[in-house]
C-alpha cells in the first residue's frame, strides 16, 4: 500500500506526460516532411504547438525552434520534481546528474570542433545547473580548457581534470567524455544499491544497469577504434555492471579489432542489438552503428518499463529518458531538415520506437 500512495499522484501526471510524447508516425511525419516549411506545420499540430502559437511566425526558425525543445525538456524535468515526493526527488537529484552528464559531453564535443555558438547550441540540451544562459556562456569560453575552468559542478570539473593530461598528450576528448560518465553513472548506481529496495531498486537497475553496461560496450569499441591498449581501456569502463559478464568484457579488451570485440561483446541479454549493429558496422565501417542501436535498446527498456507495474521509480525514470530522447531526435531532424538532408539519413540518427 505505502508504494501505491507515494507514487499515486506522480504516476497519474507522469502517464498523463507520457501520452503527450510524440508517436513512431509524428516523427516519421516530420522525417518526411518536404520542406522546412512543412514540418514546422506538423509541428504546429502536436503537443508543441501551444508553444509555437507563442512566437511570431516570422521568428520560427531553426535557432527559435531549438530553444522551444530545451526549454521544453527543462519545464518537464522540472514538473515531474515538484511533483514527486521527497524521496524520489532525493533520487532525481542523481539522476539529473546523468542528463547533466551528457549535456557537458556535447558541450565539450562542440567546443573541441570550433562550432560557432549558434550551431554549438543546436546539438545541447540544458538541464538542471547546467541552463540555456549557462551553457552559451560556457561556449563563448576562449577554448576548452578556459570552459572546464568555468564549469560550475565540482564533481564533474574535477573528474575531467584528472583526465586533462592525457586530452593533452593525444588531442582526444574520448578520455574527458568517459571521466564524465564514470562520474555520473556510479554515483547513481551507489544510490540505487545503498537506499532502494523492492520494485524500486529492481526497475532502476534494469533500467541505469542497461546505461552502464551499454556505455562499457561503446568504451570497449570506442577505444579499439583508437587502438589503445586493454589496461588503457580497462581504466575507462566503469566499475559498476549490471549483466556485462566480466569474461565478455575482458574478451572484448583483448580482441584484435572492433569487429572482433563486438562479436565478443554480444552476450546475454545484448545479442539481438550487438549482431544488428555488428551488420550495420560492416556495411559503414563507422562506430555509429553501435552508439545508435544501444541507445534504442535504452529507449526499448525505457518503455517498457515505463509502461509496466506504475507504482515504482520506473515510471518517472523511463519518463524522463524517453523525452530526452525525443527532444535530441527533434533537434537532429530539425538540422537535417534545414540543411536539406534525405530522410534515409536523417532516420539513421534518430533513437525512437519501431
């Protein structure tokens, strides 16, 4: 009784959010859009169009779309904390950690390629400490490591700076990226073991350990594909796991190339993700292939945990993944529509449902 109390009036607003995401044929819609002009129109006669109404037309355009889309996915995070009790919002308060996480990533991705400030912000999403003013703030930094410097949550500013040396000695952020996720995801998955139990703890393991594990896998063949050496790459995974064997792992560490850690790496209960991304990755020869098939397998969990038992965290976790999901997909389709790009390609960045 005490869990379907607690989360009653959360679960109602959250389900009642949920039915508010965009459905598989509104993004293909808007994927298919002719023009510019046309997906705005669509746009205008979905969830987002109340905001839409708000600007003069004239003003509609791809830089006032993309600050429709953060705002949006700010006002939502912010709706489902007020509306939870105050142990969830204790546990929201790790979690924003993760979206944090990778907003700073894009924002490091950005600034390493030199994009001016207005394309820079089409790729972020601000959230939390991290606001629209912030974020553009940090981008107008002289270079990255100015925009460390400046970088407002200690524990993320200091994990990058560990990593900061290594950044110099090869140019890559990969080391800089991985600093971040260690950083978030294992203070949340020592929340999840230290202070949950039941239904509570088994939904966010499914879901934070399906991250874990996935963010591993791209670690793995991220680092192949830099052909770093395995005690390199073994000090970038992170130390929490979930279903991840460990003998998979060390398989997939010692493997000569990325093809051959993949094959290692498709085990229990990634095989069906591993073996279409692995097919894809042979075609394209690029590690997009895998980055996007694991982040639909994430988007796959998400709701379907989302949308099981409701009085559980599950609920609100998924939520919040799934729009953030759905708020990156606009922002990418929206760059893809402005600058002419066919659908085909477009599609192939997208994570949302089959």
């Amino acid at each position: 009784m005490g869990s379907v109390a607690k989360y009653a009036y959360i679960n109602a607003k959250v389900r009642g959010m949920m039915g508010r995401l965009l459905t598989k044929e509104a993004i293909d819609s808007l994927i298919g859009a002719e023009s510019f002009q046309t997906m705005v129109r669509l746009l205008e006669q979905s969830p987002y169009g109340p905001r839409l109404a708000e600007l003069p037309f004239e003003e509609i355009n791809s830089r006032s779309l993309d600050r429709v889309f953060s705002e949006d996915f700010i006002e939502a995070f912010n709706a489902v904390y007020r509306s939870s009790p105050n142990k969830v919002r204790t546990f929201l308060d790790n979690v924003q950690m993760k979206f944090e996480a990778r907003t700073l990533k894009t924002l490091i991705r950005v600034k390493a390629a030199n994009l001016p400030l207005e394309e820079a912000m089409r790729y972020v999403i601000p959230v939390g400490t991290l606001t629209m003013d912030l974020c553009e703030g940090l981008l107008r930094k002289k270079d990255l490591k100015e925009m460390i410097d400046a970088i407002p949550i200690k524990i993320f500013k200091e994990a990058i700076k560990e990593r900061w040396r290594y950044y110099e000695e090869n140019e890559n952020i990969f080391p800089l990226e991985v600093a971040i996720d260690k950083t978030a995801f294992e203070e949340i998955w020592r929340y999840i073991e230290d202070n949950m139990k039941g239904v509570d703890k088994q939904a966010a393991e499914r879901v934070v350990g399906t991250e874990i594990d996935t963010i591993n896998i791209k670690v793995i063949l991220r680092g192949k594909s830099l052909d770093l050496n395995p005690s390199t790459i073994q000090d970038f995974l992170l130390r929490a796991k979930y279903k991840l064997k460990k003998e998979a792992v060390e398989r997939g560490l010692y493997a000569r190339n990325i093809t051959e850690a993949a094959e290692a790496l498709t085990v229990y209960p990634y095989e069906t993700v591993m073996h279409r991304a692995l097919r894809m990755y042979e075609e394209e020869k690029s590690l997009t292939a895998f980055e996007v098939e694991l982040d639909k397998l994430i988007y796959d969990v998400s709701r379907k945990v989302g949308l099981g038992y409701p009085f559980q965290i599950g609920t609100i976790l998924c939520y919040l993944n799934l729009k953030w999901f759905e708020i990156k997909n606009l922002k990418t389709i929206v760059v893809g529509k402005e600058e002419k790009v066919i659908p085909l390609h477009i599609r192939k960045y997208l994570v949302y449902g089959e």
